[in-house]
C-alpha cells in the first residue's frame, strides 16, 4: 500500500522513480490537452454554457448548401446565445439531435443537460469531441484496505454527416486507464468483477480498456415523427442498462466506479454489437445482439466474438428534463471466472434541471442478475449532483448492492469462508463528495474535489472488513469546458 498516512514514507515515495514517471505522464496529459486546444485557436464558450452542434447550412432553395473553401478546414463555431439561464441544446433536426443526444452506445441522458464537448466543422462532416481525466488518490481503512495513486479517464470523437435524406454518423472512445491504473485494478471496497493475473477482482474495480467504443450508426426517418436507426459496433454498448457511469449526467464528478457496475451497465464495452432502434414521439424500441463476454485481461486489444447475446430496451423522453429505461438481456458466459450464463435486467430514471441557483442531476438506476446457477442479485443506486454557483459541486451516491459470498471471499484461506451462513450479502454504501472548478480557460476547466465513502455490511464480514471501513478519495480533474 502507498503509506500516505506516514509523512516521512510518503515524501520518499514521491520522489522514487515509479512515482516520478507516473506525475510526468499525468502532467504530460494535461499539458496536451491545454497545447492542442490552444493550437486550434477556437471559439469557446464561458464557464458552464453548452455548445451548440452546426447545422447544416441551407441555400436559397431550401437544399444543403456545398462546402465552400473556407470549410475545408476545421472551423469553430461561436458559443451559443445564452440568457437567463437558458441552455442551447443543438440542433432542431429531430434525426441528428437523436444522434448528438446519445451519452454510451445509444443511450441517453435528459436532452437538457447538453454535453461537455467542443464541436467544428470541415468540408461536409460535423465534429465533436470530449473527454475528461481526473488523477485520484485514494486512502481506505479496514483490514482489506489500500492505498493508491491512479487516474481514470476517457477521450470520445464523433463526426456525423448527411446521408441519403438521413444522418451517417461514426464515433470512437478511448481510454488510457490500462496505462494510468496499475496492478491492473483500482482499490474500491466491495467491488468485484472480471480478472487480474488470471484471479478474480475482490475490492478493486478493472481499467476500462483502450478502445471503449468504436462504432457507426445511421438514422433516418421511415415515416412522418417515426425514426429509425442502425448502430453497429467492434466495441460498443449495446441496448441493456442506462447510460454507464463514467458518462451518466448525475455521476460525471464522481470519479470512481458504482459498486453495482456488473449488475446494471458493465456491457457498456461489449464485443460485436448491433442494434437496431425506432423512435416516435417520448418513445423508443431498441433490440441489440452483443458478444456476451465481458473483456479480458488484454486491455489494449479488442475483444469481439461471434454474436451470442441479446437485449432489448425501451427507452421514455417525456421531456428534456427526463430520461426513463426499462432493458432485459441474456448475457452468454460473461465472466470468465464464473461459467455460466445470465438474464441481466435493468430499469432507471435520470432527471436534470437548469436551477435559479445553478443546475441539478440526478438518477435512480435498479439493475437485477439472475445466474443460470446461484442467487440472484438485485442492486439499487441513487445519485446526485447538484452545481451551485458557477463552480461548487456537491455529489452523492447510495448503493445497495447484493454480493455473493464466493465473489467476496474466494480468496480468503482458513476455516472462516467455510463457517459463514450466509450465501449472499447486502452491502450498503453512502459516497459524499465536493468539487471545486479552480480553473478555466477558454478551452477546458480544472477542478479539484474528495469524496468519502461509508459502509454497512452484515456483521460475518467484520472479520474481513473490520467494523467500520472508511474509503477517501481526493482527486484532480480535467475537462472541457462547456
């Protein structure tokens, strides 16, 4: 464990090399992402105002316009209009404005909260780009408890265009959290999920792999308010969950993972996906096909297989403010630890307002496993940020979340396994956290924050927990501004 508790061991570790190299390369990405918005010399918003997407630009005929010289290079586009704290949300084409909206996969947050992103324009292709890093450092107590430096982070390109009286668009999502977060996991109590050196993840949560997400997807309408769509993916979210964590609008300043990621939206990077959707009105029917296995240890590699997996979601948009889903899916041998298949079925509702005194999210997501073998699992998270001011951020996440003995215990040796009644337990978690935006320039905004976390768990696991584990995270984070 990094001793941070001990100043003396903690200034010796700081300046070894292995720390020494890690800071380099958290500085070196930050410094890129200021020099290469820099260099692009765009337009940006002020703090907290979203961009607005171009429109295609019309002739005198009503037909798109061609690119002009002045277009064949990328060109940024002034922030858009806002008054008494009114947001543009982009464009008024319903069939890209389906395309813009979509959050992991196909997934939406509340229309609303808009996206932190910088948008342009060269020859006929529309572009946009976000991202966010945040560089954590997290302290735990209890007997399982471990210390660690560590940054999660994800970076998402999109250019979309018109084709064939609809809308073509290609995105890709990227991570370098293979190469940010070592030991292969971060330490997170009570988390489990997937591999590292070829044993199951007790009390730690896995990178997510380089490529998150590489898909293509079309839109048109099939008929007057009726919108269908394609999406195809090598890495991809297919059509089961909410929109995932590290993406979801009430969760977007907590920087750590849900303890209920394996229960509700861990296909969010899935193999071999396509999804086929319709739209009309508040209303969409989604249906995917996904390889069900969930990624290996390779994080820089792409994980994909025959399709042997199937979800179906319908999705409800009663108005900007809100964003409804209820998913069910069959999941094929989705842990390489644990054969055996699944029925994973979700339901959430995510809520997000424009306030007198900032703006709030906030979510309710349910997410139930039913094993071919073994218990079920059902897991239930809340979630809140509320922004006050321009710059202050307060958060909150409580989880209930079931876990199997065996995925928390597997590598406990001795009788104490072995003497335990229960087959399943009920882990409760309460995150609290604040952040402070510290600074901004046109392009991104800095922040710093923390955020504790507090357990209740069944008194057979004091033993390995101890009676009252603590879990503190304080953390840097970087993105663009809005």
């Amino acid at each position: 464990m990094l001793p941070f508790r001990d100043v003396a061991e903690g200034l010796a570790l700081a300046g070894s090399p292995i720390m020494m190299n890690r800071l380099f390369f958290f500085a070196l990405l930050v410094a890129v992402s200021i020099l290469a918005q820099r260099a692009t010399g765009e337009t940006v918003a002020p703090l907290h105002q979203h961009h607005a997407p171009p429109e295609e630009k019309e002739g005198p005929t009503g037909k798109q316009a061609e690119p002009g010289e002045a277009e064949d290079v990328i060109q940024h586009l002034s922030p858009p209009a806002q008054e008494h704290g009114v947001h543009d949300h982009g464009p008024t084409d319903p069939i890209r404005k389906l395309l813009m909206q979509q959050a992991s996969g196909t997934s939406v947050n509340p229309a609303s909260s808009g996206m932190h992103g910088d948008h342009g324009q060269i020859g006929g292709w529309n572009l946009m780009h976000h991202g966010q890093v945040f560089v954590n450092g997290v302290v735990q107590t209890g007997p399982r408890g471990e210390d660690e430096i560590f940054s999660t982070n994800w970076l998402m390109v999109m250019a979309d265009r018109p084709l064939g009286g609809g809308h073509f668009a290609i995105r890709g999502m990227l991570s370098l959290e293979p190469a940010t977060i070592s030991d292969e996991y971060y330490p997170e109590l009570f988390q489990t999920g997937e591999l590292a050196d070829g044993e199951p993840i007790v009390d730690g949560q896995h990178p997510h792999d380089f490529f998150m997400e590489l898909a293509a997807e079309y839109a048109q309408e099939l008929w007057p308010g009726v919108i269908g769509n394609v999406y195809a993916a090598v890495h991809g979210d297919p059509a089961l969950g909410p929109v995932a964590f590290p993406h979801r609008v009430s969760a977007m300043e907590i920087p750590q993972a849900t303890l209920a990621h394996h229960l509700q939206d861990s296909t969010h990077i899935a193999g071999s996906v396509l999804t086929l959707g319709i739209s009309s009105g508040i209303a969409r029917l989604e249906m995917s096909g996904f390889h069900g296995e969930e990624p290996d240890e390779e994080r820089w590699d792409l994980d994909t297989g025959r399709i042997d997996s199937w979800s179906v979601r319908i999705g409800f948009t009663p108005s900007p403010h809100w964003s409804a889903q209820i998913s069910t899916g069959h999941l094929e041998d989705p842990e390489a630890h644990a054969p055996g298949d699944l029925q994973r079925t979700t339901a959430s509702v995510l809520y997000h307002r424009p306030t007198s005194f900032g703006e709030m999210a906030h979510g309710f997501i349910w997410g139930r496993n039913d094993p071919e073998e073994g218990s079920t699992l059902d897991a239930f998270t809340l979630e809140s940020l509320v922004r006050v001011g321009p710059r202050n951020h307060l958060t909150g996440r409580l989880e209930i979340v079931d876990r199997a003995s065996h995925d928390l215990l597997e590598a406990e040796e001795g009788g104490h396994h072995a003497d335990l009644e229960e087959d399943l337990f009920r882990i409760t978690a309460l995150t609290l956290g604040y952040v402070r935006d510290v600074y901004s320039s046109p392009a991104v905004v800095y922040g710093a924050g923390f955020n504790a976390t507090a357990y209740a768990f069944p008194s057979e696991l004091e033993h390995f927990y101890g009676s009252s584990p603590m879990s503190y995270l304080l953390f840097f984070r970087v993105r663009n501004a809005e």
